[in-house]
C-alpha cells in the first residue's frame, strides 16, 4: 500500500516536526522553531503533489 516515496515524506515531516519541537523547547529560539514547523504543510503538499501525478499517470 505504501512505497518508499511515502515512507521518505512521512520521514520529511516527522523530521520537521522533532527539529521544530527542539528549537522550541531546548534552544528557545521560537522564530526559527516556527520557520521550521511551517515546512511541514509545504512537506505534505509536495508529497501530495507527486502521489497524485503517479495516481493520473502523469510521470513518465
């Protein structure tokens, strides 16, 4: 059901998500952890993007 191009997004975000919490709470530096913490939706945008061109067959 899942392929690895999931897998690499859902490991992109989780990713952005640990680094924003991080920056946050250990270094309290909140401008950066917010810079960091809206890549997330932009992540998941961009991995939508893709799996519905492979879905229509829009890839070559």
């Amino acid at each position: 059901m899942f392929k690895r191009s999931d897998y690499f997004i859902i490991t992109a975000v989780m990713m952005s998500f640990i680094v924003s919490a991080y920056l946050w709470f250990i270094v309290k530096d909140q401008q950066q952890a917010i810079f960091t913490a809206i890549w997330i939706p932009s992540i998941f945008t961009f991995g939508i993007y893709f799996k519905l061109c492979a879905l229509m067959g829009l890839r070559k």
